[in-house]
C-alpha cells in the first residue's frame, strides 16, 4: 500500500495548506522569485487536500494517474496478488531498479511489514498512527455565522 492510498499526501497537503493559508509573505516570495503561479498552486494543493479516498488501490485500477503504465501495478493485478510479497520473486527486480527507486524501497518495507504483522494488525498500526497524526495538528476555529 503506497502513501497515497494510505492518503499520506492528502495529510501532507493537509498541512501544507495550513501554512500557506497563514503566511502571506509565502505569495510574495514566491511571485517575486517568479517561483510559479502561486494561485494555481494553492489551487491544486487545495484539491488535493480535499481529497477524502484519493485512491482506489493499484488493483483497482487506482494508482498514479500520471505513470498509466506503472509496472508494479501490472504485474499485481495481471498476478491476481494482493500484495507484492505474495509473490514468489518478491522482492523482484521491479521494486529494486528506477524510476522511482526511493519510493518503490518504501513499497517493499511495507510489504515486509504486512508479511510479518498481518494485513489486519497493519491496518490497525495504520490507524493509530494516523489518530495520533490528526491529534497533532493544529485545527481552526470554527467560526459562527
């Protein structure tokens, strides 16, 4: 399971947005560095932000919408296999060669991790840590109207 399944980016765009919602010398330094279009960047970060289920897994035809042919999602779903350490090649060279080397060695420590735990005591670490995320953050008041 990737980080963005586990909607690890939309917290982190959770928190980005945040800050950038509270600092308006972020605009001015990235207008005057002409860093990027800072509008249509807070407009995306907004977007993904949002995003309650960004992802419906690779097997599911979910995924990077940005790598259509992403071979780690072929070879699960054309293997019929929840998890890549299902597999007897695990880890294979797929998840051991670029593009994306960093990432996919994330792939592979979860997959051990699911191998040793089990899915379901996994799961339940996933949302343990993601309560103790939440209960991190710093929330806005609510405003009444």
């Amino acid at each position: 399971m990737c980080d963005y399944f586990r909607g690890g980016k939309v917290q982190m765009a959770k928190n980005l947005l945040y800050y950038v919602e509270r600092s308006g010398s972020l605009r001015l330094i990235a207008e005057s560095q002409k860093a990027c279009d800072y509008n249509e960047f807070v407009k995306g970060l907004k977007w993904l932000a949002s995003q309650d289920k960004p992802c419906k897994g690779c097997r599911f035809g979910g995924g990077w919408s940005w790598w259509p042919d992403c071979p780690v999602r072929d070879c699960v779903i054309q293997k019929k296999l929840d998890f890549c350490y299902q597999c007897p090649d695990f880890p294979c060279k797929r998840l051991n060669e670029e593009p994306l080397l960093s990432f996919k060695k994330s792939i592979v420590e979860t997959n051990k991790q699911i191998e040793s735990m089990g899915i379901e005591e996994y799961a339940q670490q996933l949302v343990e840590r993601f309560r103790r995320a939440v209960a991190s953050q710093p929330f806005k008041a609510q405003m009444e109207t």
